[in-house]
C-alpha cells in the first residue's frame, strides 16, 4: 500500500528502465495522490556500450536521451529526474561502494520513504549491481527514511536470465493500475525514440499490455504491475491510530 504522504524514489540503472519498471504504478500514485514527491535517479547514460567502429555517440546525442527522459517523466508524473551520466553497462568497471555512496546522497537528500528498483536476477549486470547498491544504501537501519523497498522486473532482461541465478523474479505485490496508465506507459516507453520497439519485442507496446494483463490475471485484477518485496517497515496506521 501506498500512503498519501509517501515520498517515491525510482532507482534505475539506464533510461527507460524507470517507465518499464514501475511506468504504470507511478502514473497511477502521481494520479491518486498529485502531490506526491516522486522522483527518479538514472545512473548510467544509456549509450556508449553501444559504440563501434561506425557509431560513435556524442555530447548530444546523450543529453538528446535525458530530454527523452524527461518527457517520459512528465507523461507519468514525476516530479524529478536526476542524471549520474556513470559508464553505460560498465558498473562493474567502478567500485561498487561508489555507486552506494551516489545512492545515499540521494536517500539522505530526498528521504524517501518507499524505494523501487531493479531485481537482482537479471540479465543485465548494471541492473544487479544496482539492485546491490540500492539494498546497501537503503538498508533498514534505525533513523533511515525508507519504509518499504521494491524490485521490478525489465522486459526484455529479467525474463531472457533465464534459469541462470538460483532465484528468478517472483511477484508477491501487485499495483492495479488501469487501461488509462497502462496506456500512459506505453506513450512514456514511445517517447525514448532510440529504445521503443515493435512486436514481438518485449518493450513492444502490445507485449507491454500483455504484461500488464498477465500480471492482473495473476492478482485477480485488470491490468497490473508487480513488484518483488525487499521489505516493508510501514506502521500500520490503523493500529496506529487505535493506540
């Protein structure tokens, strides 16, 4: 559950990792509550794993990717996107306790309360060291603003693991978030022009919908997104409440 006076902090290894993630959930939490704090950290730029002898990747070619962000962003609701520029899928080229230390900036600057990020049985190893650095950075200490930590899963990345790691992505919560924010998800995911794709990719937008159906079904809902639960240190309020 999430509560009016919530603080959302997205955890993303590239873009379009925040809208592929949790796209549906935070339009949904952005249209429930419009005044949520809900912000996203982008780690890595995007691009440059992609270079060779005939692309090579510019200055702008990378800020024209962080204005595809943002456009994802105000489609869905957030209200701040910020930008590490780290070396695209070379996490493992830096020391892990660096992107720790990026991430409690973070954490100790916006005090977020509840936290989404990658799973960590994942194709892709930004995405694991992500995963690693978000559990570090926002583990449940006494005094520490996070309430709850999530894991999604990436089309086209969680699912192509395999068997490979002994645990696979598996959902305990689901977020119905309707045809209207499923539908806004999609526009998010159309609007980073380099990463859209179509049929039968799995960031299409007719697999993204039957994503969303699979996991509704799951749940006993419409359309839906789902989460792996880390840890939830909510009070309940209704005990709370009745103390």
């Amino acid at each position: 559950m999430i509560y009016d006076d919530d603080r959302i902090l997205v955890v993303a290894a590239h873009p379009d990792d925040e809208v592929l993630g949790c796209g549906g959930t935070i339009c949904a939490i952005s249209n429930m509550f419009p005044g949520a704090e809900i912000s996203a950290i982008i780690l890595s730029e995007g691009l440059t794993s992609r270079e060779n002898d005939f692309i090579r990747f510019t200055k702008a070619d990378i800020d024209s990717v962080k204005e595809d962000s943002l456009e994802a962003a105000r489609i869905l609701g957030y209200k701040n996107v910020f930008f590490e520029d780290l070396p695209n899928n070379r996490l493992d080229s830096m020391d892990l306790l660096d992107v720790i230390k990026i991430i409690e900036r973070y954490v100790t600057d916006l005090q977020p309360t509840v936290v989404f990020t990658h799973h960590h049985s994942d194709i892709n190893i930004a995405h694991r060291i992500t995963y690693q650095a978000v559990l570090t950075a926002c583990r449940p200490m006494e005094g520490t603003s996070v309430k709850k930590l999530l894991s999604f899963e990436i089309p086209s990345s969680t699912e192509w693991a395999f068997p490979t790691y002994q645990s696979v992505f598996s959902p305990n919560v689901f977020y119905e978030i309707g045809e209207g924010n499923i539908e806004k998800k999609i526009m998010a995911m159309q609007a980073y022009k380099m990463e859209k794709r179509t049929l039968p990719h799995p960031r299409s937008p007719e697999v993204l919908r039957a994503i969303a159906l699979r996991w509704g079904s799951v749940a006993g809902m419409g359309y839906a997104e789902s989460f792996e639960l880390i840890y939830d240190r909510h009070i309940n309020k209704t005990m709370e409440q009745n103390a």
